[in-house]
C-alpha cells in the first residue's frame, strides 16, 4: 500500500483515463495494464479470503472498501453472507467458507472488540453473548 510519504517520491496515483486541466491523459501507461491494475493494491485479507472463498471475499471487498480495519455492523455481515446463507439452504456451507467467516470475525474483533462482538451476535441472533464490563 502507498503511503504519505511515496507521494513526493514520483508515485504516480492516477488511474487510466485521469486529464490535467488541458484534458490531457495524466497516465496513459495505467490504461494498458486493464484489470491488473485493480488488484495490485489489495490487503492482504482480501488476498487470503479470496483464497477461500471468492463468495465471501469479494462482497466483504464491496462493503468495507478493502479496509481490514472496518468493524462489521449486522448489515455488513448480512451483506457479506448473502450468497453463502441462500447457497446453504441447498448445500452445506463448506470447511472454506466456515475458515473465511472465522477470519472475518476475527479481524473485525482485534479492531474493536466491543463493536464487533454486538454486530457479530446481533447478526446471528444472539446479543446475550456479549458480556463487556
């Protein structure tokens, strides 16, 4: 990932089909490298998620901006395992699939603890199991 501190070292930021103020095209090598380019920048998580299960992987990319520090809220949670949950009413949900949501819960509980558990139990239908003091 690019930091504050690459952008005064010639990293050049813009995305294929970027104009300066005369309109001209600021990067035209980025439009050669197509979709490439959009996977360059992706965390790590998304990267291991992806590895389980791209079902999984892709929507949690959607919802949180590939953002491994995002605490998931119940609408998260239900956004992320849409596909899974109405897969899971004609199949199981596979050793994977079970590895990817363990991940995404655990991610989300080092960032924030008590968020994340209220989300995570509210999702499933279980806030009692959260017990903070």
């Amino acid at each position: 990932m690019l930091s504050l501190s690459d952008l005064g070292q010639g990293v050049d930021l813009s995305a294929p089909g970027d104009t300066d103020v005369a309109g001209d095209e600021v990067n035209p090598a980025a439009r050669s490298l197509g979709n490439k380019q959009s996977y360059a920048c992706m965390s790590k998580l998304f990267d291991d998620l992806a590895a389980l299960d791209k079902k999984i992987a892709d929507p949690w990319k959607i919802r949180t901006r590939d953002n491994d520090k995002h605490v998931l809220s119940p609408a998260d949670v239900d956004f992320i395992l849409a596909d899974v949950i109405r897969s899971a009413r004609i199949t199981d949900i596979t050793e994977k699939q079970g590895s990817a949501i363990v991940m995404l819960a655990n991610t989300s509980l080092a960032t924030n603890a008590t968020k994340s558990c209220a989300a995570v139990a509210g999702a499933i239908g279980r806030p009692q199991i959260c017990h903070h003091e």
